[in-house]
C-alpha cells in the first residue's frame, strides 16, 4: 500500500472514530446529566418523606410553608422545583413557593406571594435581599390586607432588611379600598433580643428569657396583632431563573392537576412533557392521605445537556481524542516511512551486492578461460594473479556487506565508557607505516578530553574508516590532518586530506551505499564503497553527529559525541 493511500484510509478512519467519538461522549454526558437531575429531584422526594411526613405523624403540627426554609438551606436542588399537596377531592391543601404567613393565635392565614407579585416586584425584593446577605433576613413590617371567603388578600407589603432597619421595601398589590392592618410583633421581639446585655447573669438571663416568651404569648393572643412571617424561596441564586420558579408555581394549580397532570400520573409514577418532569406520591400525614405533585424545570436539564457539558465535556473529549488520533496518525507514518526505508535499504542492498560481484565475477570468468583454452600459455601466471585479486576483491566486499547487514539489525548497543584520546592514538600508530611509505604527512593534534559513553569496538572502525579514506585519497607529497578537541558536551574528531574535493552532489551521496566518485580507481585501491554507509550507521546507533564538506584544499570528516 502506498504512503498517499494510507493516509487517505487513516484520515477516513480518524474522521469516523472522531465523529463516533462525538456521539458517545454526547450520550454519556446526557445520561450523566440525566442521572444527576433525577438525584436532585430524589433528593427533594426523600426530605419531605422524612421530614415532612415522619415528623407530622409523630405529633408535631407542621404546614408545608414552615419547613420550607430548612429544606432550602440544607437539601440538594440543582434543578429548579415546586411541590403540592392535593387531598382526595382535588384540592390544593398546600403549595411551596414565596409565601406569607399571618397567625392569629393558632390560626394563620398563607398568602402566596406568587399570585400577586409582579416581575418587577420580586426584582426590588431581590435587590433587597441582595443587600442582605444571609437567607430570610428580609422581615415583614407592615402589611395591608382584606378577606375574602375566607381568604387574605394583600394590598400592600412593606419590607424592611432585618440587619439594617433603616433599608425599607413598600410594595402595593391591589387599589382595593378594604384594609385591615396588621403589625410584625416578632420584628420588635428581635430586635429587643439584639440588644441583650451580654453581662448578665444565667439568673437573669432566664428571667429575661420568661418575660419575652410571655410577651410574645400576649402578642398573639392579643387581636390588635398579627403574628408574620415571610418564606421567599431563592433557589436562582438572586432571582435570575425567577420565570422558571413561577412557571412551575403556576402549573400546579388545582384545575391543572385535576384536568391534566393527574390524568397523566398515576400512584407513585413519573411523567415527563415537554417542559417538566412531574412525580406523583401518596403520604400520610396526621392520619390523612395526600397526594404530593413535584414538578421539576426538566427544560432546565435539557439546556444544560445542549450547552455546557456539550461544549464542555463533550468537545474537550473529542478533541482529546482528536489529538491522541493524530499522534497515532503521526506514529503510523512514521512507522510505515521506517519500513520503507528500511525495505529500500534491503533491495537497494541486494541490487547493489548483485551489480559488485558481476564485474570481478565476469573477470574471474574471463581469465579462467583463457588458461582452459591456452590462448597465451605465458600469460597464465597473470591471469592466476587477477583471479586470485579479484576473489580477494569480492572477499572484501561480502565482509562488508554482512557487517552492513548486521549492523542494520542491531538496535540498541551495549556502551561502556571509553577513551577517545586512546582509541584514535592507536589507530594512528596503525597507519604511520602506511602514511611514510606513500610519502603522506600526517599533522595530529589532540587535547585531553574525558571518557565517553559508546561501543569500543565499533567507534575504533569508524576511525579506521575515516584514516583509511584521507589514505586513499591523498597523493604523495601531500598533507592528512587528524584532530581531537574537546567539546562541551563530549568531544569532536576530525580528519582532513588535501586533494581532489569532492562534487556538490556526492557531499551527502558519501554515506550511501556504494556510492564512490571513481569505481575504476577504487577498484584499484581495493575500496569497496561500504565503508562511509557502515560508519553512518554506527555513528546513529550511538546518537553522535556527523558529517563531510569540502574545505580548503582538500575534504574534511567529523563526527562529534555526547
């Protein structure tokens, strides 16, 4: 398979895992969001069960209005949510929502806040509430109201900020002309009971303490007062989802519930439609049964699986995953370009050795034939002498070309520490005959380096390599130059010849196989053009920088360790 196809077929492949990718982050986010509201909304179940109901057939009198506020502040509600109690015949007993207590002794009266108070209301009651910190610290100063069948109707509301008495709120709810007013004892309570003296004795205090629960006793007996307090549900955190709160306030009344929502609902069944999530629930409560209707936004939980946690947690996924898939594009690449190489390397390898051993064979052939035939019976000598050079010519190259191939398998070298400075000592004393005889001079200089990581036996061919090549190639009465400096990292050698330079094209042809700029005269030197390609590789497996260029007069090589 070609690179071209491959990548098309990867890229395809990464495309369509990406988008399925998309799709299960999707659905998991989903069903992680879906699970998280059904939790909110057990969670709202299970506090009225135990704390509501459990604590109501125990004894203690309680109104779905006076728990509210605890529920509040101490269970989960993530999801915006109200609650009804219907008795058998349909009727709304009770409901959550913002709420106004008037007690008349042991009688109190619930206005629901929610069926009076304009947008632009709750948003100065939020303002109000803004001001003062800690929920329910708004207190009821002063209300208008007038009955009907039964009922208290508000006609005007005047709050005040329980901290700081000097914030008043006054908001009017109805022209209507019949008023009753009404005062907040319990405000004038507090606020005695902020100026207790804190040096008084437990004698005292208990004192104290029995004259205020008398008062407060007096006050709700006495008609001329009201005894108030005001529930105001913030869930939204300061009144931003305010239309969510009232939306589903307003659902729950009782010809929705008789109408529809219970013809959708049966005991202890769950239901959703395209804006809510409805829960139905039978409690009993001081020995009567009730029905509770839990309506949640499910709107809400739809808007966040579309908006945050897609872009959130689905994207990033996705994009991760788009990430990990490129690194594995970029790896398979690499991979493939490396047994590629890699197979190039082997045809090119075998192309090669079979165009080397034609020649000498075609040699050996040749003067062969000429001694069977007895052509020139006083050459035969000659031609024993060319066979026997030519067999020694292939020798070499075959030497080479395993040693290439070994070297190729190979992919991790066993290094010891080794002395540059000593290693190229002795190779130079192997060629100071060689170098006299040829009429070579050979200038060396080395500085003292420190001891370096490598495989002894193979950097000591590569130095050979190198001495070897400035020999052959340097004439008689010219100069080989051999250094050793140290570097910061490692070391550096070099070896320059004076000479031919070499063309352009051949300065990185070198290290190929078989490259060699004149065959007839190596041929003549006994080269065999594997000698720079066996140093290269070397030179890789120990991580070490090489490389050749033409200097002035001559060509230098060098490699550099680390």
């Amino acid at each position: 398979m070609s690179r071209k196809k491959m990548n098309v077929y990867l890229v395809v492949l990464l495309i369509v895992m990406y988008l399925a990718c998309l799709l299960v982050s999707y659905k998991s986010a989903a069903n992680y969001v879906e699970s998280d509201f059904r939790q909110s909304v057990k969670s709202v179940k299970d506090y009225f069960e135990k704390n509501y109901c459990q604590r109501a057939n125990e004894g203690e009198y309680i109104s779905l209005e006076s728990i509210t506020y605890d529920f509040y502040t101490e269970a989960e509600h993530k999801y915006p949510w109200q609650a009804a109690f219907v008795d058998p015949e349909g009727r709304v007993k009770e409901k959550t929502g913002s709420m106004l207590l008037v007690y008349e002794g042991a009688e109190y009266q619930a206005i629901h806040l929610d069926d009076y108070l304009t947008k632009k209301q709750w948003e100065k009651i939020d303002k109000l509430r803004a001001t003062v910190g800690p929920m329910n610290t708004v207190q009821v100063k002063e209300l208008e109201y007038y009955m009907k069948k039964g009922k208290a109707i508000p006609v005007k509301l005047t709050l005040v900020n329980r901290i700081n008495p000097e914030k008043v709120l006054t908001l009017k709810l109805s022209d209507h002309p019949s008023t009753k007013y009404a005062y907040n004892a319990v405000y004038e309570l507090d606020k005695y009971e902020n100026n207790t003296d804190t040096n008084l004795t437990d004698k005292q205090k208990k004192v104290k303490q029995e004259v205020m629960e008398k008062r407060q006793n007096e006050l709700k007996q006495d008609k001329r007062y009201r005894y108030m307090q005001m529930y105001l549900t913030d869930l939204d955190n300061g009144g931003k989802r305010r239309g969510v709160y009232q939306s589903l306030y307003q659902s729950l009344n009782r010809s929705n519930i008789q109408n529809y929502i219970a013809g959708k609902l049966a005991t202890e069944y769950e239901y959703y439609d395209q804006h809510h999530y409805w829960y139905t629930q039978n409690l009993e409560i001081n020995g009567n049964v009730y029905t509770m209707y839990l309506a949640a936004a499910y709107e809400e939980r739809v808007e966040v699986i579309e908006s945050s946690v897609f872009r959130g947690a689905v994207v990033t996924q996705s994009l991760l995953f788009l990430i990990l898939g490129t690194m594995l594009l970029g790896l398979m690449n690499y991979l493939h370009i490396k047994n590629r190489k890699l197979e190039e390397s082997r045809q090119m390898l075998t192309s090669a050795v079979a165009h080397e051993l034609k020649t000498p064979l075609a040699v050996i052939q040749n003067q062969c034939e000429c001694i069977l035939e007895n052509v020139a019976p006083e050459k035969n000598m000659d031609y024993t002498r060319s066979v026997y050079n030519e067999t020694k010519q292939m020798n070499r190259l075959i030497v080479s070309f395993l040693q290439y191939n070994r070297l190729q398998k190979i992919q991790h070298l066993e290094k010891v520490k080794c002395d540059m400075r000593e290693i190229v000592q002795e190779e130079i004393e192997k060629y100071e005959d060689l170098f006299e005889a040829a009429g070579v001079k050979c200038n060396v200089s080395m500085e003292e380096t420190e001891q370096i990581r490598g495989n002894k036996e193979l950097l000591t061919l590569v130095i050979d390599n190198y001495l070897s090549n400035a020999y052959k190639y340097t004439e008689s009465g010219r100069t080989i130059t051999v250094k050793l400096t140290r570097e910061k990292k490692g070391c550096r050698f070099w070896v320059w010849n004076e000479g031919a330079r070499l063309a352009e094209e051949d300065v990185t042809r070198v290290w190929d196989i078989l490259s060699r700029q004149d065959k007839s005269r190596n041929r003549e030197k006994g080269s065999t053009g594997m000698g720079l390609p066996i140093c290269r590789r070397i030179l890789e497996l120990h991580g070490f920088a090489y490389g050749c260029g033409n200097k002035e007069n001559g060509v230098e090589f060098w490699f550099g360790t680390n």
